[in-house]
C-alpha cells in the first residue's frame, strides 16, 4: 500500500500547495489590510495581528480567508467591545463592499481583491484569562507555528484537501465539520496525514479522546460529545464539540476506505451513487421558501432547530422519518427535504393500550379514546387496541397545516415562523425529481445517494 499512497498524496500535493504568485498576493492584501486597521487610532486597541491558515501557513491553494485580528484591552466591556470591533472593520474597509459576519459576537467581511478577508475584535488577554471565543485564535496562531515544520504543514494541506472532499470539512453551524485549526492538532497528533487517516481509521468507540498532553481525568469527564480533541492552549476546552456525529462518522468511512484503496478521487469532490430504486424519490417530502437576510450562523442555527422540530411533529403524526436535511444560498432562499418511509398514511390507524389487568389504566384509555375511536377490543395479548380514522393521511398536507396552523406551538423559531408565513411556502413530493434543480437538487442528493466513498 506504501506506493500506492505515495504515489496519490505525491500528485494529490500539486492541488494544495499554493503558487509563488498566491502567497506573494496574500502576503501583500495582508500586509495591505493591517495597515488600514492600524490606521484607525484608539487607545483601546493594543495590537493588530494576522490569524488562521495564512498566518501559519497551511492554506490549501485557491482557498485562503485572511484573519486579522484586532486585540482591544480588556478593560472594554462587552457592548463597546462589540461596537469598537464593529467600527474598526467597517472604517478600515469602507473601500470595499463590506459586512457583518456573526458568531459569539459581530466581525466585518470584506473582499479584497477576490480574497475574503475578516476583520475579527479579540480582547488582548493572557493566555487562559479568556473573555471571548475568538481570544484563543492568536494563541493557536502562535502554537501551530512553534510546533510545526514545513512538512507538517504540507500534510496539514493534504489532510484539509481530503477532508473538503469528502465533505467534512469546516466548523461552522452548516457543516458541523473539522476546523483547521483540529486539522493542524490532528497532524500534529499523528505526525502524517496517512497516520492521521490510520488513526481516525481505528477509532472504536464514542468519546475518544485525542489530545496532545496529558490531561486531567476530571477534566475529561466533563466532556460530552461523540470525540474528544483538548485544545492545547486550554485543556479545559473541548475542540470535538463542533463536530457533528454525522461528519465524525463520515470522516472515519472516509478514512477507512482511502487506506482500502487509495486514490486521486478522495482530493476532488466525492460524487454520490445514484440509489438503485427510482421509487426512493417518491417518498421524498420537500418545502421550499424565501427568509429575509441574517447572518450565516444565525440562519443556519434557525433551520437546523427547525428541521429537528418539523421532524419530530412529523413522526408524531406516524409519518416516518428515515434521513432529513436542509440548506439555504445564506441570501434569501432555503429548503428541507425529508424522505420518509410513506408520504402517505393508511385510512385507519391502531393504537396499543394497557393490560386489561391493569385496572384504572384500562378505564383511562376507554373514557379517553371511546368518543373518537372506530373500535375499542382486547387483543390476544389482552391489551386493550383501538381504531381510527386517519384524519391526515398526506405529508404534504399535514405540513401545510402544521406550518399554517401550529408554527407557534412546534418549536420553529419566531424569525423562520414569519419566513415560512411570508407566501413563498412550497410543500410537494419528489415524483418530479428531474424538474428540482439548484440547491434544493443538492439537498435531495445528499438524502437519497449514497457517498462514493462509503461505497468502495
């Protein structure tokens, strides 16, 4: 297998290793940019430094953000932090299209010369007297680059090419995926990216702990997610909670099957395997609309708690749900698609009661269910059983109803209630599945088809 490995991440290498001619552009909008904040004078602000890949150079080709990050003096309480943050971004950017960007708190995006850029406040803290999320990031700066040579961060490369390809890659609220920064921790952990994958390959259990010291057992026990990854620079800070359980699993699939059998396509996007029943698409249940524009995390926030509820009414009403996503352009336009074992209920449905030895139980369920019921009996279990009429027996029209009637009452949040009452609601099936096209196409696939991957 070593040739064969050698031989793909030696050509896999040529996709992420940046040109001459990109880093001298970034290094000069870097250096272009910091002057620009340095320019906005304020006794507040103690310090202006580059962060993220860049600045520690592991960037895949193509594919760089700039992080700079603005520190501010602790003495700042957090409403004139988050003002300041504010005004330095869209003072020093004001020459370019800018905007608010959210994640605990506000940061200006700009693009200069087609290079995303963010201008992120932190508060200039000693290491470990923390006051915001992002006061760690100059630190991680500092620790990547003090620990890693020029190899480690061309595995680091490899390790975020695979990780894009696969589709796991990414902290944010969307992916729920890898970071950077747990991709530079996990080179450093297993020293290659081939070790890396060997290492994640072998994981056989929930709450894994990955850590680079030793830590504290008390400490990890206060750690709740599906892997544990302690951050370096705060051990009482758990890096895996980001992860979803759905990309940490993917991850491991992925893993497993490159070292299976290695090969060029685990560096471009993984393509799905079309499902071998066209049947599977009829039992899809799609519902489209418009929403107003917030930030990224917070639209994303809003329709991953959303998609949660609507499934849960969804099987509430007997209508099983067997995978469910949703997505949006992060402008104006989302989507859930569900697909369920039927989109469509029998006319009658049972419902199982007590043991006919359990007295007031038995009685509860007659004085209950005797007025709606079609039939009420004891089965050869000497349950008692009742029938009913199905009152809605199509998805499609129990969510019409759901979203009309009860959006207040079923955990969808104020902000995507009025969206999905704005009269651009959409609720259909997926017989028609080749007129879907866009994002809404791009749901539906991740549903209904199988990773290439996971399938070798």
């Amino acid at each position: 297998m070593t040739k064969a490995v050698d031989s793909v991440t030696s050509q896999a290498s040529k996709y992420c290793e940046p040109s001459a001619a990109e880093k001298q552009k970034l290094a000069s909008i870097a250096s272009q940019v910091i002057g620009l904040v340095r320019n906005f004078r304020s006794p507040l602000v103690a310090g202006v430094v580059a962060g993220g890949s860049f600045a520690k150079g592991t960037w895949i080709r193509d594919d760089a953000d700039l992080d700079i990050f603005v520190k501010i003096q602790p003495s700042v309480d957090k409403v004139e932090f988050e003002k300041l943050g504010k005004a330095i971004g869209l003072q020093s950017l004001r020459k370019f299209r800018t905007r608010l960007r959210y994640s605990e708190h506000p940061y200006v995006e700009a693009f200069v010369r087609n290079v995303r850029v963010n201008i992120v406040p932190c508060y200039n803290v000693e290491k470990g007297s923390w006051r915001s999320a992002a006061d760690r990031s100059p630190f991680h700066t500092e620790y990547i680059l003090s620990k890693m040579n020029k190899q480690m961060k061309k595995e680091a490369r490899l390790l975020k090419k695979f990780l894009k390809s696969v589709g796991v890659y990414g902290a944010e609220i969307a992916r729920g995926g890898i970071s950077g920064y747990v991709t530079e921790i996990l080179i450093l952990k297993y020293g290659s990216f081939i070790s890396t994958l060997q290492g994640i390959a072998e994981i056989a259990k929930e709450r894994h702990v990955i850590s680079l010291d030793e830590v504290d057992n008390d400490i990890l026990k206060t750690f709740q997610s599906k892997i544990i990854i302690v951050d370096p620079i705060d051990h009482r800070r758990n890096l895996g909670t980001a992860i979803s359980a759905e990309s940490l699993a993917r991850f491991i699939l992925a893993a497993r099957a490159f070292i299976r059998r290695p090969s060029l396509e685990f560096f471009n996007r993984i393509k799905y395997r079309k499902p071998r029943s066209h049947q599977i698409n009829s039992n899809l249940l799609i519902i489209e609309f418009e929403h107003k524009y917030r930030s990224p995390d917070t639209i994303w926030g809003q329709l991953k708690k959303t998609l949660s509820s609507v499934s849960k009414q969804l099987e509430l009403a007997h209508f099983k749900v067997i995978r469910a996503t949703c997505i949006t352009d992060e402008k104006e336009f989302a989507c859930f698609v569900f697909l369920l074992q039927s989109v469509r209920l029998p006319c009658y449905m049972e419902r199982i009661g007590p043991e006919v030895f359990r007295k007031k139980e038995s009685f509860d369920f007659i004085t209950k269910n005797s007025k709606d019921s079609l039939l009420i009996w004891p089965n050869r279990e000497m349950r008692l059983m009742g029938l009913f009429k199905t009152r809605i027996t199509n998805a499609a029209d129990y969510l019409y109803f759901l979203l009309s009637e009860r959006a207040g009452n079923v955990g969808i949040t104020r902000g995507l209630r009025e969206d999905l009452q704005n009269g651009t609601l959409k609720i259909y099936t997926g017989e028609k599945i080749g007129m879907i096209k866009g994002i809404v196409r791009d749901a539906v696939n991740d549903i209904i088809s199988t990773e290439r991957f996971i399938s070798q």
